[in-house]
C-alpha cells in the first residue's frame, strides 16, 4: 500500500508546466544486434541476488550442538529444584518424574563450589568461546546462565520473608511462591531443552533479549 502511494505521489507533472526538457534518462541496457535483422536487442542486465535472508537458510543443527544446548537448561533447573520442595512433598508424581535427575542432582550438591564452576564455566568457556562453540550453542547456554542469575530475586525472597510457622496466609503465600518459581523452571527445562534437541532455538520470556545482546 506504501508502495502504491509512493507510486502516485511521484508521478510526473504535464511537460508543458516544465522550464526546461528534462534530461534523457540513461538506462543500463546492452545493445546486442539479432542475427538477420537490423533491429537491437535490448538486454537488461541480470537482477542481483539478495543477502536478506542468508541468516535464515543456516542450515540444519548438529547433533552434538543441540545435545550440549539441550544440556545447558538444567544447570538453572537444578540449581533452583529446592523450591519444588513444598510441590514434591504433595503430588509424588513430580519425584517420579524427575527421579532420572536425581544422579546430576546429587553431583550438583556435592560441593558448594559447583554451582559458581558451572556458571563460570558456561559463560566464559561456551558463551564467549566463539571458535569451538556455535551461536545455537552459546545462545542457549546465554539463556540458562540468565536464568540462573534471575534466581536471585527468589532465593532473596525466600530467606527474607520465610513463614516461622508452617500455617497461615503467610505460610500459604510463600509456599504458592515457592512452587511457581519451580514450576516455571521445570517447564524452561522441558521447553528449552526439547526444541534443542529437534534443533530449534527456544526463546524463553525474559532472559532471550539478554541473552541476544551478550552473544554476537
């Protein structure tokens, strides 16, 4: 429609309101005479192939880069799973669920140093390693390492406003806290972890424009 508009806008006004002729207009033709006649061929040359949508047609994912993506999503699952605390504890379902997890779990709690190596670890050996590590790669553990550092603001919470007593509107509010804080986890983990793995890239709600500005 702007096209259009444009179009009518600049159509040209009545030769006889013009001062001067207006110059030839020099079109880049290629005169090639025909054979048998004594007319010319006019050729225009070749339209030129356009860049626009050479960052769509990448190309499909690798294998080892969706499995190492996929992978990233459960440093800030495990990292957080102790807000499932109250959720578990009420529908065994979950525990059943998540107990093929319960091994890196473990390995997660072994030392109170492994969270702060992984988070290391993920950015500065993934994220800004542009030579071993493919943007799909270093987008998505971005996203994880986000997400892990928007954990702060519930754990904050948590041992800021803590219930003394397991009854009461209080205790109610911070339990209902507690498990939306894990169930949004887990379902970043399921989202962003299963489009890894078929090799599309998962945007998650607010850490994706983050994660956009920190990896090039």
């Amino acid at each position: 429609m702007a096209s259009a508009v444009s179009l009518l806008l600049s159509y040209p006004r009545p030769l006889g309101r013009l001062a001067h002729p207006a110059p030839p207009v020099c079109l880049p033709l290629l005169l090639v005479p025909a054979r048998g006649t004594s007319r010319a061929r006019l050729l225009a040359p070749p339209p030129r192939a356009s860049n626009q949508n050479d960052n769509n047609n990448s190309g499909a994912v690798e294998a080892p880069d969706r499995l190492v993506a996929a992978v990233a999503y459960l440093y800030p699952f495990l990292d957080g799973v102790h807000h499932g605390r109250f959720l578990l504890a009420q529908f065994p379902l979950f525990s059943t669920l998540l107990s093929p997890l319960a091994p890196a779990a473990r390995l997660f709690r072994s030392s109170p140093f492994t969270p702060l190596l992984l988070f290391l670890t993920l950015y500065f050996a993934v994220v800004r390693n542009q030579q071993a590590f493919s943007r799909f790669v270093r987008f998505n553990a971005m996203q994880a390492v986000a997400l892990d550092v928007l954990l702060i603001f519930p754990d904050l919470l948590a041992q800021s406003f803590a219930p003394s007593t397991s009854s009461g509107i209080g205790f109610e509010l911070f339990q209902s806290m507690e498990s939306t804080v894990f169930l949004f986890l887990l379902v970043c983990l399921v989202y962003g972890g299963g489009a890894c793995l078929l090799g599309k890239t998962p945007r998650l709600p607010i850490v994706a424009d983050a994660a956009e500005r920190q990896v090039m």
